[in-house]
C-alpha cells in the first residue's frame, strides 16, 4: 500500500465546486469527482490549527484538555506506529507552526521531513530592517508583528516558483519520482494556502477583477465592525478565492502525475483541511472567536481508494477519523495507539455509520456536538470561563513557554484516557475567549443550512436533549470534570 495526504490550511467548504460553489476557479478540484469518495458530513475536531494536526497524529480529541501546544510524551503518533509497522513517512511543508515553541514536535515523528520558510508571520528574514506596508490599506486588514514580518519574508517570494506552498508540492512530486516504483510509504504534503494572508501572484488575482493593488488580504479577526463593509468583504472573498485557485494548481501537478503514473490502481489519496474560513458571514471575520458556524467548523474531505471510482458519502466522520483510517488502510494494529476516538473511515464507504455525534471546539471557548443534521454550540456559563486548566508535560504557548503564575500552580495528576495512563502536569488557565457573550446556539441543518435561525432559547425540548447528548458525548471522549463546570452542564 501506498498513501498520499494532501492537506491544505484553511480550506472553506462552501468555495470548492465540489460542494455547489459555482464562481471560484478550481478545475482539479473537479477532477478528484472521477477518483475520490466526497464526504458530506466531515467535521473538524479541535481548533485552530496544532489543536488539529494533534488529532490528526493521535486519534484523540485535544480541545478538551489542551490549547495550541506539541505532540506530548505520552500521546501515540499514528505516523510512528505506520514506522514500527515497515511504512516508510515522509512530509514535505510549509506551514511554519511545526518549527515553532507550540509544534516543535510533530514534524519529528515522520522518518524524514522537508520544511520550506517564509508563510506568514514566520520568522524568517530579519524584521529588524523595516519594509514600508502599502498605502492605504483596507482598516480591516491585520495589524501587528505577524503583518511586519510577512511583507519582510515577501521580499524571497516574489515569483511563483519562489513561493513556499510551490515548493512544498515540487518536493512532495520529487519523493513521488523517487517512490512510484515502491511500495509501504505514506506521503504527508501540507500546503499552508489557503491561509492568510491571502498572498498570489497578480495572474490569478485578474482572474477575479481584483486590481494591482490589495484589497482585504490578511483580515483580522472580531466581529466586522459597524458601517458598510459590503464591498470589502467581496474583495476578501476574491482575494482568498485567487489563493484557492493557485492551489488548484498545484494539486493539479500532483494528479496529472497519478495519472501519467498510473497510480490510481495501487495508490490510496486522502484531500483534507484542519479548518474553514468567516469572510464576514454571520458579521465575523477569521475564525477562534466567533460560535463555530459551519463555514469554519464542516469541512471537505475526499478519499480514493486503489481501484475506486467516484461517489460522495454521507456518513458522520471528523479529523480523528484519519489515524485509524491510516492505519487500517496499511493493515495495521490500531493496539499501539490507545484508546482513540475516531473510527476508521473504510466501513463508511460501504454504507456503515462510524459516529452517532462527533464533537469539536476551541479550548476555552466554545464545546460543540453535532449529529450532521443538528449542531449544538455550548459557551462558557460563567463570566470569568473556568474553571480551566491544560494539560500537558509540554508547558509551551504557540511561540513562548507557559507563565511563572501557570508553573508555579502546577500539580502532577493521574493519568487517564487522555494521557495514555500516564501521569502529566495541571496547570490553570484564563482564556482570552469570550464565547458567553455570544451565547449558547442550536441549529437545524437539514431546514436551515446558513445557521441563520438560533433554536438554543426557542426550543427548549430540543436544547435539553442535545445538553444530554453533550455530556454523553463528553463522557465518551473522557474529559475533565471541571469541563462540565465550565459549561453549566453540572
């Protein structure tokens, strides 16, 4: 067996042909319709973007224990167990997250990696020597460090081949090269695009009247503002649409590569993201923030198997799906991995439901269950959101360790399912998000797919059932008791 993973950052559902959007240019995500099984109700898991890598290697929820942080000592990498099992790893990136405090320790649990720099707010050439922004920039671009250091690492990326996502996929081709005639290898190519800032060449930017100039490129995260933003919000949708399409292109060197190699027959595809995208949707931009509307939390996914044609696929399934997929795809034990939460995708391609409710979230933010028809948002219950804590051996942020405040209140504890049985660190946390202001929500996907009607006060029947399916399915996923606190649910 030989599998390929394509994973993009940031790829929002309702602009992918795939899924009905009918102005966003990306003729090779058409083409997986011949090959790849489209799921329908893929869901995310944990949120934002190492939350979610650290399902993708365990099987396991994160969100319910720890924020953004590293692979831990105790958690099983399913890339490790596919190496204990003769499956050669390999993954070719640019997402600059894995070289930093906050993902140090992802990238090392394949047998080889290729890593390229400058996404981002990436901290890569020297930002000391300052480069003047543009003119006149729209008020709700991004602001700060990150958008500083961005139009420094600009100045190495000023042609398409110089840019990082078109090196990441030229060195993910260069492995294929290598391995079309072997067997017993997984291939991991990560494209950080989509994300923003939605950073493309001009050529593709034309394609949707977009002018020399930015527009809305990097939008900062909140609530839209008050006033009429309605034009620029269209140029952030055709900003991000043109950044979809260049990745388009890249994922269409990859497969006219399948096809030339005639790998189709022996080679498994897996298309994926960690999480969508609010372009003013709902009066919110970016995403962490808001309730977890379905643009950032329902999610593309595509799969082919050797020999397999198209079809689309209906049943519930989410990220900590891959890892079993993973390894059942490979014939593997799923034993060495724990307990997981996610099921192998395999039987769903024929017809059989892997989940009843799968769950998803931001830690310290908002606590969700869906069955894939109704989607229940829990807030925080509390003003002051605890209590909260992390658990971790790994007491690091995204970029930076933990405060003295945080280590010096930490506490061993028992280890539990989370933990694989072993012992790790507690210690308190305050969170900076503020789902309690935008309240508990509950929506009926089947008659209203845009979440535009909130059921949570109206229905009360339907809001305490789901407040029991919650807790059930909290219950099964083991997390902490003072989660139940935090949410109001004890």
């Amino acid at each position: 067996m030989r599998t390929i993973q394509v994973m993009f950052d940031t790829l929002t559902r309702k602009f992918l042909p795939n899924y009905g959007c009918g102005w966003v240019q990306m003729p090779n995500f058409e083409r997986l319709s011949r090959y790849c099984v489209r799921f329908d109700n893929f869901y995310a898991g944990s949120m934002p973007c190492m939350p979610a890598r650290r399902e993708l290697h365990t099987g396991k929820y994160n969100f319910l224990h720890r924020s953004w942080g590293p692979l831990e000592p105790f958690d099983r990498s399913v890339f490790e167990t596919l190496r204990a099992n003769g499956v050669y790893t390999h993954l070719c990136t640019d997402h600059s997250h894995y070289w930093e405090d906050g993902g140090a320790t992802y990238h090392n649990r394949y047998d080889t990696w290729e890593g390229f720099r400058g996404q981002e707010g990436d901290r890569y050439v020297a930002h000391d020597i300052k480069v003047p922004l543009p003119a006149g920039r729209n008020p709700l671009n991004k602001t700060g460090i990150s958008t500083d250091q961005h139009y420094r690492n600009r100045l190495r990326q000023q042609t398409e081949e110089e840019m990082s996502g078109t090196k990441t996929f030229a060195a993910g081709l260069d492995f294929l090269a290598e391995h079309a005639d072997r067997d017993n290898w997984f291939l991991q190519i990560e494209c950080f695009d989509p994300h923003e800032p939605f950073y493309v060449p001009q050529k593709y930017r034309e394609l949707y009247g977009l002018p020399e100039e930015e527009t809305l490129n990097w939008p900062r995260y909140g609530l839209v503002p008050t006033g009429d933003y309605r034009e620029d919000l269209k140029n952030a949708a055709r900003e991000y649409a043109a950044l979809m399409t260049m990745c388009d292109v890249h994922l269409g060197r990859l497969l006219d590569f399948l096809d030339e190699h005639d790998m189709w027959k022996d080679t498994a595809l897996i298309v994926n993201t960690d999480h969508g995208f609010l372009l003013g949707e709902h009066d919110f931009l970016g995403k962490n923030f808001s309730p977890l509307y379905d643009e950032l939390a329902h999610l593309p996914f595509f799969l082919h198997l050797p020999g397999q044609g198209g079809g689309s696929c209906d049943a519930l399934a989410a990220t900590v799906d891959i890892a079993p997929t993973l390894l059942a795809l490979f014939g593997c034990s799923t034993e060495p991995m724990g307990e997981m939460d996610g099921t192998s995708l395999l039987p769903a391609l024929e017809g059989k439901a892997s989940h009843d409710t799968v769950l998803f979230g931001v830690h310290g933010s908002y606590t969700c269950c869906t069955d894939g028809h109704i989607v229940y948002m829990k807030a925080n219950a509390a003003p002051e959101n605890g209590p909260l804590y992390e658990y971790t051996m790994m007491p690091t942020n995204m970029r930076g360790y933990f405060s003295a405040e945080q280590l010096a209140a930490a506490e061993l504890v028992p280890g539990g399912r989370y933990t694989n049985g072993l012992p790790c660190l507690r210690m308190p946390l305050k969170s900076f998000y503020k789902a309690q202001s935008f309240g508990d929500r509950l929506y009926d996907l089947d008659s209203d797919p845009e979440q535009l009607y909130d059921l949570a006060a109206e229905d009360g029947a339907l809001t305490a059932q789901w407040k029991a399916n919650l807790t059930g399915a909290l219950r099964r996923a083991g997390a902490p008791e003072e989660e139940y606190l935090r949410l109001g649910l004890k």
